[in-house]
C-alpha cells in the first residue's frame, strides 16, 4: 500500500498564506479602537495675565494638548501628587478656575490645546493643607473616556 498526498505547487501554498494574511490584517484594522492621546503640561506665571492686564499674583497654568485623530471633552481638571493617589483636589467646577481659562466640561478638537488657570497661592495652600509640606505636585486631566492624563511633578 503505497500512500501519496499531493500538496499542489509551491505557488498556490504561497497564495493561500498571503490571502490568510490579509484577512487578518484587514480585520485586526477594522477593530482595534483608536489611541486617547492628550498631552498634560503644568507651568507658573506671573505677570500679563489672558486679556494682557498685568497682575502680581502667580498662577498655575494646565495646558492640554489633544494629539488624539478625534476630539475628546475634558471632564475634569486637578491636581494630585501621585498617579496612584486617591486623594485628588479635583475642579469640576467653573468658579474655581481663573480669567482665561476654558469651560468645564470643554471639547478639545483634534490638535487644540484646552487651558486652565489656578490661584497657585490657593492651590499651594490647598495640597499643604491635604498632603503637608514640602511635597510636589502635578496637574490632570480627565476626559469622557475616563482616562486620565497627568502632568510632570513641580514643587509646592
């Protein structure tokens, strides 16, 4: 008894595997979601302030970048000393913020930067009041998705 399976040509192998790949491809594609990508920067001012009047106070600006392909809607800006940290001093509300500053909640476009400006004296008092001294501190921002997008540290 003598047994022979026939494999077909080399050719056809090759474009069996080469049409697997591309169904795969083109589903891998079609479902994978797109990446929330909003860029966090906490900066201090002093000086001219948004509608170019001068003041002495200093303030704490975050500055968010939306570097997503959609637009996405801040939620919710603070401050925290750690990602991990329960304890938030979380704005969700409009008077908190200074002049110049953006709506909560704010739809940030493709590319467009949201900007919030803070009392840095208040918010100082605040984290030493909530964490004590000499601690640093950073900004977020949390969007619709849920996600949360954090700043680096500046001291307190």
């Amino acid at each position: 008894m003598n047994i022979n399976i026939d494999f077909g040509n080399i050719w056809e192998a090759l474009s069996a595997i080469g049409t697997i790949g591309a169904v795969a491809l083109s589903l891998w594609l079609a479902t994978r979601e797109e990446k929330v990508d909003f860029s966090v920067s906490l900066s201090s001012g002093l000086g001219i302030r948004y509608n170019n009047s001068t003041d002495d106070s200093p303030y704490l600006i975050i500055n968010s970048l939306n570097k997503s392909k959609f637009p996405l809607t801040v939620e919710e800006v603070g401050f925290c000393i750690d990602k991990k940290d329960s304890k938030r001093l979380a704005v969700i509300d409009q008077r908190y913020l200074g002049e110049g500053s953006d709506k909560i909640p704010q739809k940030v476009e493709p590319l467009e930067t949201a900007r919030y400006v803070f009392d840095q004296d208040k918010i100082i008092e605040l984290a030493k009041k909530t964490w004590g001294e000499n601690i640093e501190i950073r900004a977020y921002v949390r969007d619709t998705t849920k996600k949360t997008h954090y700043s680096k540290k500046i001291k307190a």
